[in-house]
C-alpha cells in the first residue's frame, strides 16, 4: 500500500521491510504478533529516513563543479586580469561558513497555509516558511514585493555579492519596471505587472531565483555595483569591489533566502483568494525559506565616506543611519536659531529630507570637515543636558506639532532613548558633494534623493574616499563650541490649550459703509508737509454673539475708533496689521530717520526670538505716518508677543547695534542717490513734483548723520508710552481679546492731511542728474497719466492698459494711486533723447488693442485679491470701501476700453554723462518745462 506521501508525488521508494522467518510452531496469536512487530519495524525505518541531510549532501558540491558547468567566454587582457583578481580570493565556504546558521532539512511540503497577521499586515504562512501577504490597491496594476530579512550590514565580501544577485534579478524580470532597494537589514525587489501577467511573471521570477548565474552575466555588472556600493557601504575601505564567481553568487543567495525570513508581498486590485491560488499553485512553494531576521549593527565611530557627484547643483547632503522616530526632534534643534543655538553659532542651512532609514540633511556649507565636527559636537551637547532641559523643549516641541495638526508618536520619549538616537549620530555617516568638477558630467536633481532609493540612483562618475575624523586633536576647539551652546527656554509663546472658538450673531448683521469728505481743491501751496488734525469720531458696531446663528460679514467690522475686526472659523492662528503713529510734533525728515532706523533694529531683535522658533512672523515697515507691524502668530499666545515688542520699543539698550544699521543705511542712500537713476525719479522726485511728503535722499542722509544714540532712544519710549494705533485684526479671536492685547494703546483719534498735485493738463519737466554709475550715459523718462479721482470705470481701463503693456511691450508700466488720484506710470531707460522716449510711450497708448480674452485674465488676478492685505491696505489710507474690489470686477466685464485721462505729468531726465550745460539747454530749448502747482488737491487719506 501507497503512504499519502507517496501518492502525492512528494516522496518516491518503497521502504526496505525485513522479512522473518516462519515458526513451524507459530499460531493464529503468533500471526498477530508478527504482523504487529513489522508495522512497528516500518514506522522505525520511516522515522530514521526522515533524519537524514540529501540537501545538505547536495549542497556539499564542490565549487569547481559547479563552475565547471558553464564554458567559459574568451578572455581578452581585461578579462584575464579580472579573472586573476577573483582567483586569488579564497573560497567563499570558507569566509561564510561562520555566518549562516545550520539549517534543518526536510523532505515533506504541504500547500496549505496557516492564516497569519502581524500588527496591521495579515496574509498566509506555508509550510515551507513563505509568507503572503496581500494589500488590496485599486491603482489597476499589480506589484509583487520580494522582501528578505537580511540587509548589507555585514561583511565587505557578502555587500558586493548581494548587490551583484540583486541587480542579476532585477535583469531577469518579466518586465523593465523592475527596481531593487538594499536597506540596512532587509532587501527587496519590486516588480510593478499587469493584472493579467500576475501567474507568468511568478512563474519567471521563481526561475530567476533557481536559474543558473553565467559568469557573462556578472562581469558587466562589476563597474556599476562598485559605483552604487561606495554609496551604500559603511565599512568601506579605500578598495574595488570584490564578488565570488557564479557559482559563488548562485550558493550565497540560496544560503540567504534558506535561513533569513522570506515575505512576498502582493498589492493588487484582484481578490485574495486569486492571489492565493496563483501563489500556492506556483513552484514557489516548493522550496524551503527560512525564519531568521537580521539583529542590529554597530558602526565604526566616526567613520565617515566622501563622496563627489558631478552634477549641475551645488547642495551638499550628509546622510545619517537613524529611527526617524527621534530625527525630526534632532532636527528642530539644528533649526533653533535662538540665542546661541546651533543655527546662529554656524550659520549652517539644513534642510530634512523625510525617509525611513536616513536622516538626509541639505546644507549650503563646503567645510564639510567642520559641518561633521560641528553636528558631531553638537550631539554631545545634548547628551550632557539635564533631563529636565530635554524634557522641556521636547514639550516645545510636542506642542509645536499639535498646533500644526501633525502626527504625533505616542511612544514616550525620555532622555536615554534620545542618548541613544544620538549614538547613531555620532558613529557614521555619508558625506556627498554635488557640484561641477573636472570629470564627467552628469545631472542629479532633489527629487531622484527625495523619491528613490539612494541605491538605484545611475550617478556616473563618482570621487570616492572613507575618512577617519580625529577628534582627538580638536579637544580644545570642540570644548569651545560647546561651551558657547544655549539650549532655548520653555517659552509662552506655544499655546498648550489650543481650541478653535465659534462666533455667530444673533440677528443679520451688514457692515456699515463708511463714507468720508471728498478731497478739497486749493491754489495757495506753503508747505508740502503734512497737516495735523483730529478726526471725526466714528461709531463702532455693536453687535452680541451666541454659539450659533448667522454668521458674520464678510468685511472687516469697526470695534472701536482706529480698529478693525474680522473672525475667521478655520484657523487657531490670527493676523494683526497695526500702525504706530509717529510722535505729533516731530519734524518730518528727522522722524523718517528715527523710524528707518528702528525698522531695522527691530527687525534684527525679533530676528531669533523664542516667537519666531514658535511660528511667530513679524514685519516692520516705515513711512512718513509711523511704525507698521504686520504679526501672525497663535490666537492663544498672542498677547505675549505684542506685549513684547511694545516693551522693546521702551527698552533700546544696544548702542553698537544701532550705530552698525545708521552707517549701512546711509550707505544704502549714498549708493542708491548716486549710482540709480530709476530710485532718483519714481522714489524721490516724481512724488516730490506730486506735492507727496518726501524728502531729498541728501536731506535723509544728513538727518541720519546727525542722530544720536539718547535721541533715537527717547523718541522710540515716548511712541510706545504714549501709544496711539491705528489696527487691523484677522483670525479666530473675539473683539473683547483684540482689545485686551491692545490695552496698553488707545486708538488713533488724528489724521494727517495731505496735498497731491491736480493734474489738468499736460505738464513737462525736465531736469539733469548727475551720477556716478555707468547710468549717467543713459537719459530717462517718466510719464503719468493721471484719470483724477477715483472713477471704477476709468479704474478699470487702467488695469486693462497695465496688464497689455506688461504683455506686449518692455516699457515699464503699473497701475499707480499717488495721494488720492489714480493713472498710469510708464518709465523707461534709452540712449535716445528724453522726449524721443516720451514720444514712444505716446505711440504706444495709441495703438493699445484691448480684448476680451485681456479682460478675463484681468478678472482672474484679482480673484485672489480680497484677502488680509487688501483690507490692511484699505484701512490705513483711510479708504473704507472693502466692496469695492467686487465693484472692479463688474466695471472690468462691462469696460469699453475708453479712459478719460485728466492730464499728465511728463519728466525727461537727461544723463549728465551725455550732455554739456550748453548742449542741455539746446536740448531742452524745444520742449520747455512747464511746471507749475495751479492746484491740488488736500485730503486726510489715499487710496
């Protein structure tokens, strides 16, 4: 009779059954008892025969057999001097014989799998060892996983043979769309299929693993393995690679995949119970994997690889082995540019690249020696800390993800952990320099390092060497970095309690229109500087919230006299423009002085502040009205940073800090006064010839010349004592808190008037510049075509104009509101004569052909208008038409392209370099200037 084995197909041979001899004495009971003791003679030989190595016998063959196989190629010099090389290796057996556990040999294989499943991946375990896994993907396409537990992390030999069998399956796929990735402990090929070629390329790829290795198929692979290692391999020496024969390859990669852990991993849009149809029924079944995962493995210390890539970018990235569990922390503390932190002692740029097995850091730096000694130091800074100091701004941090709604890993963190991620930090790494070099060109760009295997990356010609930093002989300087180190404190500026709020009214509620007196025209001019005087009280809105009802307006409310209100729901984070009023009875070129600056002091005091680690952002900006910070930040902390900046305008202690930024900017207006013919006549005196209140950059220059140090301080104290604001509000805050973190300010109860020349016909200036630069050969000319006060119509026109001349022409041209009129400014630089250039522009606007097509596209740019900036812009020239942007875009679709141009101001700018006083006076005796102030207009706000 068959065993069920036998009849399966699974074992061949008939047992060997001892036969006894007969008893002449023998009964029917001895019958029985003999027939007992050969069933019990049969399971005994069945039982020894199961304890028996066939495989292990089968894998004893001698290498030479196997080589001998195969015929051997013609060799040419090359070759015979490759095949010396691999000669004298000695045997693989006996390199690798220490390594692999002995493995247990079985003759008997079942089709049936155990259902199995592991944290979230669950699938079938076969009996040989295989495990299946199937991930339902609805992309239409199938893609096979081949995952082995065993990684490069080993010996030198084992690194090169494993990306040699790697790129060998990658070449014998069903298909091109074939890729590999070696990590540090785990190996896999990806195959990407079609559905319907799911059981044929199982069927290739089972071929691939049992198919004979040629040595041709080898001997091509060993220049580009010996490139990619030098990217992967840490324990590299200064070597070429060195790989077994065949035979060698073929018995090293049977040897792995019979005793580490085999997975195949299939993501597909058909069933599992198809998949697991094609799998069982396929000869991947048929063979014996193994169970064992590759443990851990320490690095060298400070071992580190160069390597240069030529490439046409010129970043630097350091590589780094590490659980991306603790690196993201790591990096927020490379990115602290606190008080001496690691970003303001260095001046080193990272950028994190996300990936599973390395921290990828992007630096600007070339000292790549001391950007390895700095991080390396750095980490023993941290490893020195207190707990209590980690804890702290790990708590920073934690609450700093929150707010930004990122996940968080629930795994506690505490300092030994930490000490841990830091080890790995400090005991390898990869340097690579990408750059233009003197050998072969190549192209690398961000994407082939952020989306693909480092690995499978086709650099080219690389510039290798492994490097063993001394530390030993940077003791002293290393102790001075260190000292010099500050970790940041535990800062208010992160809200642990972080609710969004909900505001609703109870009754419909419109926003009041609020309509202000007309400009005034006048004809005795004094003086172009503005006139002080107190505004007309204007009465806030009143309005009662409830959780919920009718929502509230669209446009800005009005909660007290100079401050204005809009709720947002879908955000924890609020916007504040608000404008400092300068000090009332300062002279205008000294306050401009004073303000410039303090926009720059300011600016560098915020610069590393703990707000701006906690996701603060702070503008300052100056005019001729005041101080204008434009802040976001977090609704629930806000307080704090406004309270801040209003204490720092009280306390102006650094003195050198102040001289360094008066000397830059009067160099900054030295240069752009002397050598920039366009700053000199759009900045200075195009506004000036409008009657707007500027100043001569001479007159800026000397202002700031004359400032002292006791000045710039008082003047500053009383601005912030004596604060008078004019404010915006966006975010998810209530009026009662806006007015609570402005308490220590009361709103703005005076205006400044303003003059602005009234443009009626049309006016010619012409002047002569001297200058330094190379400009001072070139002539200019401005051209303002004025449309007087706003109409929506004539308004419209002027955009149409404006976008058909950025289109088609390379005049400069922008729509432009100066004072509280509106027009066209068209400027231009030429060797041609002033009023030649002028003439141009003339003949331009003539031939204008407006469409359709430009309107829509007008239409489209202002889509995005309405937004915090629109309202800012609105509320601090005083012009409360928030609807106004709506009444544009009806104006725009309805435009008939006409535009009624009031009058026009034309100034010729004749370079000095060109012309002597004689030739300029012939030069201009043609086109003689004309201007002269008939009227203006005087207004207590702009447009």
């Amino acid at each position: 009779m068959l065993t069920d084995e036998e009849q399966q197909g699974l074992v061949s041979g008939t047992p060997q059954v001892t036969q006894q001899p007969q008893s002449p004495f023998v009964t029917i009971w001895g019958y029985i008892q003999t027939l007992i003791l050969l069933v019990l003679i049969f399971f005994l030989i069945k039982f020894a025969s199961l304890n028996k190595h066939p495989l292990k016998e089968q894998i004893q063959i001698p290498i030479t057999d196997i080589i001998a196989d195969e015929p051997l190629p013609k060799l040419d010099d090359q070759d015979n001097q490759i095949l010396q090389f691999l000669l004298n290796q000695d045997e693989l057996s006996t390199q690798i014989d220490d390594i692999f556990v002995p493995q247990e040999d079985f003759e008997e294989f079942d089709f049936e799998a155990d259902p199995w499943q592991e944290g979230l991946q669950r699938g079938w375990k076969f009996k040989n060892g295989l495990r299946l896994i199937v991930e339902e993907f609805d992309k239409g396409k199938t893609t096979i996983i081949f995952d082995i537990a065993y990684g490069y992390h080993d010996d030198i030999q084992k690194n090169d043979n494993l990306l040699a069998v790697f790129e060998y399956l990658k070449q014998n796929q069903c298909t091109d769309k074939t890729s590999f990735q070696l990590q540090p402990f785990q190996s896999q090929l990806i195959i990407e299929v079609d559905n319907s070629e799911l059981e044929e390329c199982l069927i290739q790829f089972y071929d691939s693993l049992q198919s004979d290795i040629h040595p041709t198929s080898i001997d091509p692979l060993y220049e580009k393995i010996g490139l990619l290692l030098t990217v992967v391999e840490y324990k590299l020496e200064d070597r070429k690679p060195e790989y077994g024969d065949s035979g060698q390859l073929q018995y090293y990669f049977s040897q792995i995949t019979s005793n580490y852990q085999v997975q195949l991993k299939i993501k597909s849009p058909l069933t599992e119970e198809d998949i697991y149809m094609v799998v069982s029924e396929s000869k991947l079944t048929s063979q014996k994997y193994g169970q064992k995962v590759q443990e851990g493995f320490v690095f060298d210390p400070i071992l580190y690889h160069y390597i240069k890539v030529n490439s046409n970018e010129t970043y630097n990235l350091l590589f780094y082995p590490v659980s991306k569990r603790q690196a993201e922390f790591f990096v927020h503390l490379l990115q602290l540019k606190t008080q001496n932190s690691f970003q303001l002692l260095t001046n080193i740029t990272f950028t994190l690249y996300p990936n599973s097995e390395y921290l990828i850091l992007q630096t600007e730096s070339n000292d790549y020696q001391s950007t390895i000694k700095y991080v390396y130091s750095f980490a023993s800074y941290l490893k020195r800390q207190t707990e209590k100091n980690i804890m702290n701004v790990h708590k920073d941090f934690i609450n700093f993800q929150i707010i930004n709604n990122r996940l968080i890993d629930d795994i506690e963190f505490t300092k030994k952990v930490f000490n841990q991620f830091l080890d790995q930090i400090q005991t390898g790494m990869i340097y690579i320099q990408l750059g233009q070099f003197l050998y072969q060109d190549i192209t690398i760009t961000k994407d082939d390092i952020q989306t693909q295997n480092i690995v499978n990356q086709k650099f080219g010609n690389l510039e290798y060497s492994a490097n063993l930093f001394d530390y030993s002989s940077a003791t002293d300087l290393d102790e001075q970095f260190i000292s010099n180190l500050r970790m940041p404190n535990l800062t208010n500026y992160i809200p642990t309690d972080n609710g969004i709020i909900k505001l609703y009214t109870q009754s419909q509620m419109e926003s009041t229109q609020i309509s202000l007196k007309d400009p005034e025209i006048f004809d005795n001019l004094i003086s172009t500087e503005p006139e002080i005087v107190q505004t007309t009280p204007i009465q806030p809105i009143e309005f009662h919230f409830q959780l919920s009802g009718h929502e509230l307006p669209k446009y800005p409310l009005q909660i007290s006299q100079d401050l204005w209100w809009l709720f947002q729901h879908d955000t924890r984070r609020m916007s504040m423009d608000i404008l400092i009023h300068k000090l009332q009875q300062s002279n205008l070129v000294q306050s401009k002085a004073i303000l410039k600056v303090a926009q720059k002091y300011i600016e560098k005091q915020f610069e590393n502040s703990d707000a701006i680690q906690a996701s603060f952002d702070c503008i300052v900006e100056s005019n001729y009205k005041g101080l204008t910070f434009m802040i976001t930040g977090w609704s629930k902390s806000f307080y704090f940073f406004f309270n801040q900046i209003v204490t720092s305008l009280q306390q102006i202690k650094d003195e050198l800090l102040f001289n360094q930024i008066k000397q830059e900017l009067i160099d900054d207006f030295n240069q752009a006064y002397t050598e920039r013919m366009q700053f000199y006549a759009l900045q200075y005196l195009f506004p000036k010839l409008m009657l707007r209140p500027v100043n001569d950059p001479v007159e800026i220059i000397n202002a700031l010349q004359n400032l002292d140090f006791s000045t710039f301080q008082e003047y500053l104290n009383k601005m912030a004592t004596d604060l008078r604001y004019t404010a915006f509000v966006q975010g998810n805050i209530n009026p009662n808190d806006v007015k609570q973190i402005l308490q220590k300010g009361t709103p703005n109860v005076y205006e400044q008037s303003t003059k602005t020349l009234l443009l009626d016909k049309k006016y010619i200036y012409n002047t002569k510049i001297q200058l330094k630069s190379p400009e001072n050969k070139l002539n200019a000319c401005v051209l303002f075509l004025s449309t007087g006060l706003r109409n929506y119509d004539n308004l419209a026109t002027l955009l149409l104009y404006q976008l058909y001349f950025e289109n088609h022409t390379e005049l400069q041209v922008r729509f432009k509101t100066i004072g509280n009129i509106d027009g066209l400014l068209i400027y231009k630089q030429s060797t041609q004569e002033p009023w030649k250039i002028a003439q141009e522009m003339e003949d331009t606007l003539k031939s204008i052909q407006l469409t359709d097509q430009l309107k829509q596209q007008v239409i489209n740019n202002l889509h995005n208008e309405l937004n915090h900036e629109y309202y800012w812009d609105k509320i601090q020239n005083r012009n409360f038409a928030f609807s106004e942007i709506e009444l544009l875009r009806d104006a725009i679709q309805s435009s008939e392209f006409n535009v009624f141009w009031q009058g026009s101001l034309t100034i010729q700018i004749y370079g000095d370099g060109n012309y002597s006083e004689q030739e300029y006076n012939k030069a201009i005796q043609n086109h003689q200037a004309n201007y002269q102030v008939d009227h203006f207009y005087q207004s207590f706000y702009t447009y």
